[in-house]
C-alpha cells in the first residue's frame, strides 16, 4: 500500500468519525505531527473546497466536500474487493498511463488506480491526443495483474467498456452504446475512450494498464473544432452536472465486480455483456485500416473479441484492428452494394 498524505489520514478520520467531532489532540497522535501541522492541514483542505468546522474544545467536524476526487474520499465506503485498494492522486500528469507504466514496472499491486485532475500529454488510439482540462472529467489507469496469457489482454478492453456504459447508466440514468473496439457513445457522439498498454513476456502478462478517460462535465466550449470524431460529455447530454466522485466510484465497483468474474469464470460473460450495448450486427460499416478501407456488414464478434465484417462478395473478415464507422442503410441498399477499396 502506498504511505498516505496527512490530509489523506485526517480525511479517513472525518469519514471514520460520520460528522461528529474529531479532537485536534486525536489528529495529531494519529497522524505523528504536531497540533500547529494538523492546523495548517485543515486550512489546505479548506482551501480544495472542504467545509470544516472547528470549535473549541471539541475540535473539527467535516460538514460538506467538493467534488474531489482525492483518494480518501473515493475509497469511503467503495467496498471493492482488488480494484481501488490502492488509488494515487495527481493535481496535474502528462498521462495517467504513463505513470501507471512507472508504478508496474516497480510492482504496483493489481488493481492500483492513478487518477488525475488533468492531463499535459493525454493520448487515445493511435497517438491521438485525448483533450484533457482540469476540474471537470475523470483520467484514470488501472493496472492488473490478470493470470492470463498475452494474446487474451486485448479482450479486458471490453471489460472497461462495460464497466464505464454501466457507470454512466447508474449516475446518469441514460443509456449509452459501445463503439468497436474502445469507445462509449451517446447519440452517436464519444463520451468516453479507452485505451489499454500491455506489459508481457512470452509465457504471461506482467501487467495490463486499462486506460479510462471520461467527459463528465466538460463544455462546448472546451472540446477542440477539428475532432475526428463527434463528441459531447454528460453534462451537455443530460443538460446537469454529474458528480465526479460518486461516477468514479461507481466505475471502480463495477470493474471490481466485472475483473473477479473474468478472473473465475473467463471472459464470455464480459463479452456478453458488452454486445448489449453494441448496436452494429447486421448494419452496414466502413472500415478503415489505414492502408486501404473496407465496407461490409457487421455480423458480430468472434470469441477472441474480433469484428465480424462479411464483405460484398460473400466473405467473412476477422478485423483486428481499425475505425469502424456505421454507414447509412437507405432503402433498397443490401450488402452486395458494399465493397472493399484499396
């Protein structure tokens, strides 16, 4: 476990205590520092928005918390069984999958989250950049450390797409769909991106990083005009603000609960569920693998997590890899009008 900042351990205090007083005198024995160090920690925490009431003799008292996404806040009551036992918190990183790299290579433990309020160098598929503005999204990586062979990783993709169209389905109480192989759609619009890094040696993975990059609050305003794909956030398609924290720990429960069941019982009820929210089989798509584009029609996926495309002439490709985008069905339009282009 990672050593705990001291406006962690007093927040742990707050939570333990369930809003009655906590005597300076209790902070400063718990936490090894004296009263005047307990006193300018409470005044940071003032300053990230918390409101703390002191009185004489009886001490502090947590009366309310901004929307924070600070370990000790996320790990209150989350109750997950690996996901979330550890969870490091930064103000500001280039990217959370990189310092989730860092922390595996130096035997971070499975299920270790790194969280960050914002992104310099945030990426999504392909190096693309991933727009990342403090204050009002989640960025987060989660490592694992899944006892499986290297060519099955790809498949924990769909764990975090279930994961996340869950979360926003219970913080949000709308429905999303998933988008081959890695995104989170609304409307037809990208909420949410995915984007997983491997660590592996032939005979088995060292460890999985599920990148997690979600639009919670962000505005119009903030998303760039040249985006390849059309986005939005929660906020601008359910018109409310969504409380980062609570959508945070609802993800992580939901990926608890989805990792310990892959980890018993393999990946087809992950897989299963994922095709719930995908929407595609039988529809038209484009296909673009950069060196040459193809258009069929979906037909589902394999049991490895493959895409499905049966081509105009009546064969069945197994895609791997590409951006796939749905196509227009007019009337009278049948697969044999679809083609492969090169």
């Amino acid at each position: 476990m990672t050593a705990k900042s001291p406006r962690e351990e007093i927040l742990r205090l707050f939570h333990k205590t369930a809003g009655t007083f906590v005597s300076g005198e209790e902070i400063s024995q718990a936490l090894g520092v004296s009263r005047t160090a307990v006193w300018k920690q409470i005044g940071l925490l003032r300053e990230l928005g918390y409101v703390i009431e002191a009185v004489s003799s009886r001490g502090y008292r947590l009366v309310s918390t901004p929307d924070t996404l600070i370990p000790a806040e996320i790990q209150s009551g989350l109750d997950t069984g690996i996901i979330g036992a550890d969870i490091l918190y930064f103000d500001e990183l280039d990217s959370t999958n990189a310092r989730a790299r860092q922390i595996g290579d130096a035997g971070a433990a499975d299920g270790t989250v790194v969280i960050a309020d914002r992104q310099t160098a945030g990426k999504g598929r392909m190096g693309r950049q991933w727009i990342s503005p403090p204050g009002v999204n989640l960025y987060a990586s989660v490592l694992l450390r899944p006892p499986i062979l290297p060519w099955q990783a790809p498949q924990l993709t769909f764990l975090s797409a279930v994961a996340v169209a869950r979360a926003i389905e219970e913080i949000a109480g709308v429905q999303p769909r998933v988008k081959w192989p890695n995104d989170v759609l609304l409307d037809g619009k990208k909420v949410a991106g995915l984007l997983n890094e491997m660590n592996a040696e032939t005979e088995g993975i060292r460890y999985v990083i599920l990148g997690i990059g979600v639009n919670l609050n962000m505005g119009a305003h903030q998303f760039p005009p040249d985006l390849r794909y059309p986005a939005t956030s929660l906020r601008l398609h359910t018109g409310g603000p969504v409380s980062r924290l609570a959508f945070v720990q609802s993800l992580l429960r939901h990926l608890d609960a989805l990792y310990q069941k892959c980890l018993t019982e393999g990946f087809s009820p992950v897989m299963a569920a994922w095709e719930g929210f995908f929407d595609l089989v039988g529809k038209p798509v484009e296909v673009d693998f950069h060196d040459r584009v193809a258009r069929g029609v979906v037909e589902g996926l394999d049991d490895f997590g493959a895409l499905l495309l049966r081509l105009a002439d009546g064969t069945l490709e197994r895609v791997l890899a590409g951006d796939v985008r749905p196509l227009p069905s007019p009337p009278g339009d049948s697969p044999s009008t679809l083609h492969s282009t090169r």
